[in-house]
C-alpha cells in the first residue's frame, strides 16, 4: 500500500469506532493480513500522539 493510502486510512480510522476500523481494514487487506494491520494500528498511534485525534 503506498503512503498516500495508508495515510488516509490512518486518518480515517482515527475517527471511526473499533468495529468500523475492523470492517475498514478487513475491507482494504483481507481478515488475514495481521502485519498490514498492526502496521495500520500503529501509524494510528503515531497520529494520535501528535494530537490529531
């Protein structure tokens, strides 16, 4: 996935409940993808470390 994508998911799921993240991430990677999603979980921790959130 290219930044670009993976930014704005990040910032998506920023704002979405626990269960949307889920259906969102198992919509972009496939419920099988863990490295893709613990990358995602942890770009969200960046961005709301900045104070985004």
């Amino acid at each position: 996935m290219d930044a670009a994508r993976h930014s704005e998911l990040a910032k998506q799921a920023v704002v979405l409940s626990r269960e949307d993240y889920d259906y969102v991430h198992k919509k972009h990677h496939g419920p099988g993808n863990w490295q893709k999603r613990e990358e995602l979980k942890q770009s969200m921790r960046i961005v709301r470390a900045k104070g985004v959130s």
